[in-house]
C-alpha cells in the first residue's frame, strides 16, 4: 500500500516538501571510497561523445548531479538550513531578494553559499549521528565495508589500499591530504540480534521480533496483504519499533522546548519524476548554472528551494495523528492524488482523535494496528473507492478507459483485522502498473499494454533512446551490452588468472544465499546447519586445483578494499574464473584472524567497495527523474575482482 506508507513515513500530513536522500551516493561520498577512484567519469566514454563527461572524477559527477537538481545529497549546504532559512526571509523582508529561491541561488551563483558535497570531508559536513532500525548496515549491507570502519568509525579495518592521491583528483570536490577517519560521534542501532552493527553501536535498543508486534507486509510483486500479529508482548525491555520511534520522539521533543523550539527549514529537493521538473532539461543538453554565461534557476537547472516551519517540540504530537494537510491536499503517488476525506472520517471513527496537544481533534494512528488501519486505509490497493477515484482521474488525463478495473469494489475496504484473519487479495490501483481484476496474478505493466496508459516517460510510450548528454557520452542512448569493469587497467588490481602458485585472480560476486534468509541471516541454529556454521567461498575446480585447494579447506580472498578468510566450497556448478560469496554471512560467527594483516577476516562486503556509474546520477530529464525508493544509483560492486589464495589450514581467533 504504497500511498499510505510514502505519505505517512515523510510525513506529509504535517509538512511538505519531506528531505530524502539517496544511500548509496550518501555512503560513497562521506565513506570516502571516492578517494580510491583515480580515474575520470570518461574513462568508459564513446568515440560520439559530447564531452560532458570529459576528465570528470565520479565525484564530480554527484557533485553536479546535485547542484543541478537531479540528485539529493545531505548536507545540502556548508551552512545550517534553519540559519539560512532565517537569512534568506530576512533579505526577502529587507527588500533586498525577491523570494527565498531566488535568494538562495544568487548565494549559490556567486559563492557566498557552497553546496556541502563540494567539501564533503570539512568537519561542519560529517555526518555525526547515525540511528539504526533492524539494519545491519556494517557488514552485511555496506558495500565497502572496511572503509565504513575506517572513514565512519575510526576504528580498525582491513583496507589494504591507499587512496588515489597520485591519480586524477576531483575538480569541484575538494581533495583534503588526509581523509577523516572517525566522522561519527554517535551511532545508535534498534535490534534483536547480535550482530556487526550492534557490536560497534554506542548504544543498542533491544528490539522486538516479528512475532511480538502488529505489522503490514506487502510488495507491488504478490497480491495479498499480510498481517504481523504478535503471538507474545515483547519481553523484559525489548521494545517494538513504533514504542521505540514515539519514546524517541517524546524525549526529543521535551528537550527541543530548550534547544530548538519552532523553525524555519530551508529544504534543497530534487526535481521530481511526474511533476514539470522531469522536463526542466530540453534535448537532454547539459546547462551548468556554474558556467558564468548560463543563469541558474531554481526548478529549471538547479533544485526547488522550499522553506518548512518545523515546530520541534511538537514531533511526538504528530507522530501519534494525520495532520490536516492530508485533508487539503490529499496524498499523491505517481502523479494521482487521492482525496482522503472519506478515509479520514472513517479513522476519525475507528481509531479515535487525539485529545489536546498540537495533534487536537486528528485521527490517532498512536498504536502500531492503528498506524496499520492508517496505511490500508490510505492506499488504493486496499480501499476501493480511492482506487475507483484515481482510475477516473486518470481516464480524464489520459483519454483512455481504466475504472472498470477496480468498479465494483468502491465498497470494498481492506481493515487491519482482515488481515490478521488470513492473507487479503489486493484491489487493481493506478499506485501500481499491473491488473489483478478478474483474479489475475500481477504481472507489472499489464495496464500501459493492454489499456494504453501511457508510460511514465517522455513519449508515453516504452521508448528506449536516450539523447541525455551523458548517455550519449558512455554510448548508452540505446541498450548495449556493457562488460565489466577493467580493473587492472583502472586501478591497477591484478589480471585475472594466475597470480603465483598459490593464488588466483577472480571476479568476486555476492550473490543472495540459498542457505540464509533476508529476516534471520545464518546467525541461528536452523540457517547454521543447513550451511557449513561460517563464511564460504564458492570456487570452481579448476582454480581450486590452480592453488591446490580441496574443498572446505581455508581461503584468503582478498583485494585493496580489505580481506576475508573463509573456507572453500569447491563446486562444478561455478565456472572458472568466478567465485561466489553469499550475501549476508555473518562476521560474529566462525571468522579467523586472517594472514595478510593479522585482524580478523572480514565479512562477504570486506572486498567489495561503491562502484558509481555516472549514467545513474541522471535526473530531471523525462523517466530518468529522481523518485523516493525508485530512480537512484546503485553501488556496483558486481565488477570486483580479487586474490583467492591458498592459507595456512592451522587458523587463529
């Protein structure tokens, strides 16, 4: 129900625009792994290319992403957005700007005001706080594991690689000779299991378990909604997520009565996909406000500049309720906005209102099943007079016919207590692009083929020619194969294939395991026996035998990124030249000291690092537009290559 839970999780009851951020461009820059690419952004460029790219550093390349709109990035400045909020609508009061954006990008323009990314490693720009919820971030899910211990943390790690100091540096990102190592002052995590994150957190909230709290489960991939009913209260401290959250906010918004009070927040927010900003960049050309002879305007080629009063000491009022923007401008998802006064009596009338406080009169969603009740509420898929609403929305935009799909069902209103009675079938709903009318399984785009919806892109139709300046630069304007990355010629790792007598080069690559499961890991007794109770390396036999490796003998793996010591599952299922190291083994269990630097061995992320294709960065420009949870860059640690290497069979913990 993706209407309810995108509303209600940026809170766009209580304010708009909400501040989000892309993860992996977020890792990559303060992780510093962008210090180890000493190439530019053309080294993969086309012989038809236009230039853009021309002697870039990836970093750059986010950098610009960023300024020009395309991309978020946090900070967003080297100043403090309450502060400039409060000085840009003191200029505007002074006569001396005519709005705040116009005022924020004369700043930008003549460089009174720098986009943080720009100095990513100045103190003032560290991140310093980093809060957890059931994320086992270090390990299993940082791509460049080791440099999060480095650079984050500063605590030790296994990278074995020095920056790139000596190859291209970045132009508008700025080189410091030493890279910070130990940015976080806090780092607070909310689990119920032990983990690589809990053991290096400050602070560790105990965490309830799936079978101890009401829950949602649902994808835009199955057809059923799902329930979590909790079969026990959490036990002795443990707290649910939404107890966790709303203590949080309770104890943040009493002290903000004495730190923080009300503010002004100047948010910078990307242009967004569906809205007139996807179109802000005509013939896909690049116009850099930075060159003095091209104006920079706010919406057009640099981001929408918004200010939002925040009242800080009333954050655990609105958590608890839907605030009213819901009733005046409604929830909007993919460009159709569903209008929420049938929904919100509805609540007002199951859920209750909240008495007193800045939430007066609003309906409660103070519990987790009334936050669930909230969300079905809120989503076409399980209300069907809202999806009936959208589809005729969207027959007026579109000339084509698309209420049939869900008339019928305007009655029909999925509760939470539906679901904890058994797996609920979903209702067709414009949120989504695929039809479960007639008791269809979903298969995605159904609509657009049969119905003719236009596509979400620049013809409305599924169209496949990008003329963007930088597709055009890789020679991706049209789908081409593309095969890994050289990387002894890009970063001077070694050739694949034999390396010495007892070590082989190999593509490293982390797939999914068949032996763990996304909820558990391989951390209990059920995971551990069926695997081997460790880390393992999935080899073939011919490069087993190339370094007289038997199976579940002890392997090093290893690259500049870091190492990891695991034993070897020798297979005829991998094929040469490859191995595999299943995701999300867990470092806590069955992990050596390794050889080549005396520290434990890692986890499967040890050896791998971000890896940011440029193309990924692109924004603003027809279905290539940034989106919360849809269009971002991804780390493509697929291209990695490392050392397996025969060890000692005597190892040490």
């Amino acid at each position: 129900p993706a209407t309810g839970w995108v509303s209600l999780a940026n809170a766009l009851d209580w304010s708009r625009p909400p501040r989000t951020m892309i993860g992996t461009g977020y890792w990559y820059m303060h992780t510093d792994q962008w210090r180890q690419d000493g190439y530019s952004a053309d080294a993969l460029k086309s012989p038809l290319s236009t230039g853009a790219l021309d002697g870039m550093h990836t970093a750059d390349a986010l950098a610009q992403s960023a300024r020009l709109g395309w991309m978020p990035f946090y900070p967003q400045f080297d100043r403090n957005p309450l502060d400039l909020a409060d000085e840009a609508e003191a200029a505007v009061a002074a006569g001396t700007a005519t709005d705040t954006p116009s005022y924020i990008a004369d700043a930008l323009k003549n460089r009174t005001l720098n986009p943080a990314i720009e100095d990513v490693d100045a103190p003032e720009n560290w991140p310093r706080t980093l809060v957890l919820w059931r994320s086992n971030l270090f390990g299993s899910s940082a791509k460049g594991n080791e440099y999060f211990l480095r650079n984050l943390l500063g605590t030790h790690n296994n990278v074995l690689g020095k920056d790139h100091a000596e190859g291209l540096k970045p132009r508008d990102v700025k080189w410091h000779e030493q890279a910070p190592e130990g940015k976080l002052d806090l780092l607070v995590s909310a689990d119920f299991r032990m983990t690589s994150t809990t053991l290096l957190s400050d602070v560790v909230f105990p965490a309830a378990t799936w079978y101890e709290k009401h829950d949602l489960s649902s994808t835009d991939m199955h057809p059923f909604v799902h329930a979590f009913t909790p079969a026990i209260d959490p036990p002795w401290e443990t707290k649910t997520d939404f107890d966790m959250f709303h203590l949080l906010a309770q104890e943040f918004s009493r002290q903000a009565r004495t730190h923080l009070g009300v503010r002004r927040d100047l948010v910078s927010v990307p242009l967004q996909h569906d809205t007139p900003g996807q179109l802000a960049q005509p013939g896909g050309i690049v116009r850099d406000w930075r060159d003095t002879s091209i104006p920079a305007v706010p919406g057009q080629n640099m981001p929408i500049f918004s200010v939002v009063e925040r009242d800080y000491t009333a954050i655990a009022d609105k958590l608890a309720a839907v605030g009213p923007l819901a009733d005046k401008l409604g929830f909007t998802v993919k460009n159709v906005t569903y209008k929420l006064a049938g929904p919100l009596d509805r609540l007002s009338r199951s859920n209750g209102v909240m008495l007193g406080g800045a939430a007066d009169g609003r309906p409660a969603i103070d519990t987790d099943a009334k936050m669930a009740e909230a969300i079905l509420a809120f989503s076409g898929t399980t209300n069907g007079a809202l999806s009936v609403q959208g589809f005729r929305d969207l027959e007026v935009r579109t000339g084509r016919k698309l209420a049939d799909l869900s008339e019928g069902s305007e009655e029909k209103f999925i509760t939470f207590a539906q679901t904890q009675a058994g797996p609920v079938p979903v209702i067709t709903s414009p949120e989504w692009s695929g039809s479960e009318t007639g008791g269809r399984r979903y298969a995605p785009f159904t609509i657009n083929v049969e119905r003719l919806k236009p596509w979400h892109t620049l013809t409305g139709r599924m169209h496949f020619f990008l003329d963007h300046d930088w597709m055009i630069d890789i020679g991706e304007a049209l789908p081409i194969y593309r095969p890994p990355l050289d990387m002894h010629r890009l970063f001077g790792e070694p050739k694949l294939g034999q390396d010495g007598q007892l070590e082989v080069v190999v593509r490293y690559l982390t797939p999914h395991s068949k032996w763990s499961i996304h909820s558990e890991y391989q951390d209990n007794l059920l995971m551990l026996s069926l695997s081997r109770g460790g880390p393992t390396v999935w080899m073939s036999p011919a490069d087993a035998e190339s370094i007289q490796v038997k199976d579940n003998d002890w392997v090093e793996c290893l690259n500049i990124n870091g190492v990891l010591v695991a034993r070897a599952i020798v297979s005829h299922r991998m094929p040469a030249g490859v191995v595999y190291v299943h995701h999300a083994q867990e470092r806590t269990i069955d992990v050596p000291k390794s050889e080549a630097t005396g520290r434990r061995g890692g986890i499967h992320n040890s050896v791998t690092r971000l890896l940011v294709k440029p193309s990924h960065l692109i924004g603003a420009y027809a279905q290539l537009a940034y989106a919360f949870n849809y269009l971002g860059p991804t780390g493509n640690q697929r291209d990695m290559v490392a050392t397996v290497r025969r060890r000692s069979q005597e190892v040490q913990y």
